[in-house]
C-alpha cells in the first residue's frame, strides 16, 4: 500500500486514542480555520462505520461527519471525501459502501478480506483530491492501538504510512485517563509508526489549566512529543454527530410542545431530530430500551438500518399499543424513512437487503405497502410540504419503493416533479421519505404547528450550525498552536 514518488500534496491526520475522542470535531474546526487562511482544504476520512450518512453532490453516500467538514471547508460534499463508509445493520455484520454506492452486505471476517478492494478505493480517491486542494485533513477512526485491526488497515496509521503523512493524536481528557491513554496508544504502535506521531491534542478540559500544566510537562519528557494545545470544554457546542446520539437538551425556559422519539436498535440518521433537540419551544425525550414512553403531542418513528427487525423490536416493546392510544386521544404521529415503510400494511424484502429474504406485518397505520429493492435511492431534494406550502429541503437514502392508496394524498411535492410521503385523512398521521426536514425553517416551522405547537418561533437551523463551526475555528485558533500545525501542512520541496 503506498502511493506514487510524486505524491505532494500536505496531508495531516488526525487520530484519537477512543472513538468519540474529538476527531471529527478537530478535523472540522482546523477545515474552517485554514479556509479562513485563503486555503483550498478538503477534509479526508478512509474508512467510516457510522449510520448517519448524507447524500453528496455526485449522488452518492459518505459519513454525516464528513459532510460537516465539508462544510466547514466551504465545500459540497463528494463521495471521494468518505470513499468506505460501512453501516452495521447486525452485530456481526454491515452494508459496504464504496465510493458513495452500496456492494452488498458482509460479515466482519468477509470484509477483511476484501480490504485490498476497499484499500484500492481509498488510495484512488485521495489521489483525486490532492489533485484539486492544496490540503487535506484526514480523520481517523476509532484508535490506531486496535491490535485485532492493525493487519490491512486502511483506517488509521495504515493509511498513514500508505501517504507518508504527519499524525496528531487526541484524547479526551474529560473521561478521565488522559495520559493513560495517550502513553498507551503510543507504546502499542510501531516504530516507524510512533515517529510519525508529531504531537498531541488533549480535549474537552475543564477547569484551571496550571493544575494540568505538570502533567503536560510530564508527557512531553516521557513521550518526546509536545503537546500543541489543550482544548476547553466547549458547552453547549452542536455538531452533528459522528454516530452516537446526543442527549443533551439546550437549557430553555419553555417546553411547550413534547416529541417522543424511540432509539430503535438499528436507528439511523438520528441527526434529522438536532433541529428539534435545539428547539427552544421543543421538549424532545429520545427514549431508550427499556424505557418506558412518556405522554407526547408527537411521535415520531426514525429511520432504520434494519427495518423488519426494528419493527419487530417496537411490538416486543408495546409501541404498537402506545401509539394506538397515543392516537386515540388526539396525538400526532409521523414516520420518516424507515417509519414511513413501518407505519405501512406490510414490508418485503424479498431478495435479503436487510437480512433474511422476507415479510414483516407493519403497524398498519396506513394504506401503503414498501417492497426493498437492491439499488438505493439517493436524492438531494427540495420542493414544498402540503401543509402551509412550506419550502423543504432534504435528503433520500432508502432501498424502499413504496405504493398505495395513502400516497395519493402527499406529504410533499418535489421540484423534480416527483410526490413524497402521505397525510392520513385525519390529519393525524404524516410519513415522508426526507431526512433533514427539519432543517428547513419553513417546514419546520409548519410541523411543530401541525403537531400542536402555538406560534412557533423563527428557528434557523442551518445559522445555528454555521455559528458553531465559526465558534469552534475560534476555539481552535486560540488554543492550538497553529504556527506548529501549519509547519507540518507545509508542501513538500
């Protein structure tokens, strides 16, 4: 795995000592920073194992982070920015997505022996973008001490030593063990491996940084490596997710209108819900297993990477019942992706898509059946919703193509001339195929009135998020020592 003699274009990586350790966060506050320096940046990510994912502007699919960074970038997101992205939909196995399209589904071991395909894919497509930027960051996944994963990685140092880029590692200082993690990481890598380890990022810090200051001391003479900067905890900072679904509810003085959303086993692109997370007139309760559901004024089923089995999972749980009474006194219900093809008469998946070729029963909330067929549905859209003719925009990802009665009254009709989604004829029932809806802040607004909500306030969603980037470039130029940074992003002679 190595790439041509004439390969010169600056590369960093950034890694982390755990998953969630401040990668994707890092890589995007530094794509930000160096845009504001006039440079043509791109961010980079080998290989992703994540289930929020986005539609690129080639028609494909990548990491929702990436397209984060990408955007902190200035840039439309481009499959060659996440060429592997897989998506679990078991616990031993995931979907594999090269360059934006799926090729199938494979178990753990199977996948690591098609890692020379997906290496090749990796390679081609940073060769692409050293060709159009004048820098990449990459982001790494995971940690690079994984020993179980060392052999044919493309993810981390693997990858690393394919280009010959500098990598700095970052740890999370608030799970506590920081320097636990940074020496440990370090002490299981190679030699040639450890060299290329240029410094260290230690995040999310809390407090007086002279009480860390003899640690910090510490580390540099045990490691021989400098720490080049201590990152505060940023409260209250939103960028959407790599993965794992935020909890943290923005302090408001107002709860007014109660949205229940059940974190189904194989729950995707949970990101759709930040816009109601953020809400200051929004109390929304992710319920986990096991948990039972509170009174709400909407719930709303999420999207799935396994749809028949997440159905199956919400009848063991009584969610069928629930929402039979929910509706009954007067809630209101709405499906999206996934919960469209639920709230449905039946489900088929007849060639295995999802796993065992099959049928499933749905909910039978509405007159529509959804049959999974082998090529995904990848859209960029935009258009407007059948209720106050709000504008929308959003996104398809979904193997569904779904048909019946309930259709003919749509949710919302699309530039490109297509209808989406249904309104059951009492109004209480909504499903749409669109993630993202609730980013647009007309549509937004429109939803929370049909759910109940009085005078709705103005919510800009796509503001709030550039302010958080801007904020965390800010944060970054502050506490990094960016001349260091910037030395090792200089192109070679």
């Amino acid at each position: 795995m190595t790439q041509p003699d004439h390969f010169k274009t600056p590369t960093l990586m950034i890694q982390g000592t755990t998953s969630d350790a401040g990668k994707s966060t890092v890589v995007a506050g530094l794509c930000r920073v160096l845009k504001r320096r006039g440079v043509r940046v791109v961010p980079f990510k080998p290989q992703n194992m994540a289930l929020n994912s986005a539609v690129t502007a080639d028609g494909g699919e990548i990491g929702r982070a990436q397209a984060v960074q990408a955007q902190a970038a200035g840039l439309a997101p481009h499959t060659d920015m996440n060429p592997v992205l897989l998506k679990p939909n078991s616990d031993t196995g995931a979907q594999v997505i090269i360059h934006g399209h799926a090729v199938g589904n494979m178990e753990a071991t199977v996948y690591h022996g098609y890692k020379q395909v997906a290496r090749r894919a990796v390679l081609e497509s940073h060769q692409r973008l050293s060709a159009q930027y004048q820098m990449i960051v990459v982001e790494g996944a995971g940690s690079p001490a994984e020993i179980n994963l060392r052999d044919g990685d493309i993810a981390n140092m693997g990858f690393a030593e394919a280009v010959d880029c500098p990598v700095l590692l970052v740890a999370d200082i608030d799970r506590g063990g920081v320097f636990a993690h940074l020496v440990g990481t370090l002490a299981l890598l190679s030699d040639s491996e450890q060299a290329r380890v240029r410094g260290f990022i230690i995040n999310r810090f809390r407090g007086d940084i002279a009480l860390l200051q003899s640690g910090l001391d510490w580390l540099e003479a045990h490691t021989g490596k400098p720490v080049l900067g201590v990152l505060p905890y940023l409260h209250g900072l939103h960028l959407e997710a790599e993965d794992g679904i935020s909890r943290v509810k923005m302090e408001s003085e107002h709860d007014n209108l109660r949205v229940v959303v059940p974190v189904l086993p194989h729950i995707s692109n949970h990101t759709d819900f930040d816009p109601l997370r953020l809400h200051p007139q929004v109390s929304l309760h992710l319920v986990a297993p096991g948990e039972i559901p509170p009174a709400a004024d909407l719930v709303i089923l999420p999207g799935s990477k396994n749809v028949r089995s997440d159905l199956a999972w919400l009848r063991a749980h009584g969610w069928d019942n629930y929402l039979l009474r929910h509706l009954r006194y007067g809630g209101k219900v709405m499906g999206i992706c996934g919960g469209l093809q639920m709230l449905g008469q039946v489900l088929h998946d007849p060639h295995g898509i999802e796993g065992e070729a099959g049928s499933s029963r749905g909910l039978g909330f509405l007159d529509l059946t959804t049959t999974l067929q082998p090529h995904k549905q990848l859209h960029n859209v935009c258009g407007r919703i059948l209720l106050e003719n709000a504008a929308v925009s959003g996104y398809e990802i979904h193997a569904g193509v779904s048909e019946g009665s309930a259709l003919h009254q749509p949710f919302a009709q699309l530039a490109d001339g297509r209808q989406d989604g249904a309104i059951s004829s009492d109004g209480q029932i909504i499903a749409t195929y669109l993630h993202g809806v609730f980013e647009s802040a007309q549509a937004l607004s429109a939803l929370l009135g049909w759910a109940g909500l009085k005078a709705a306030q103005s919510f800009d969603y796509q503001l709030i998020r550039e302010q958080n980037i801007e904020r965390l470039a800010d944060t970054l130029e502050a506490h990094l020592d960016m001349p260091r940074i910037m030395q090792l992003l200089e192109p070679e002679p």
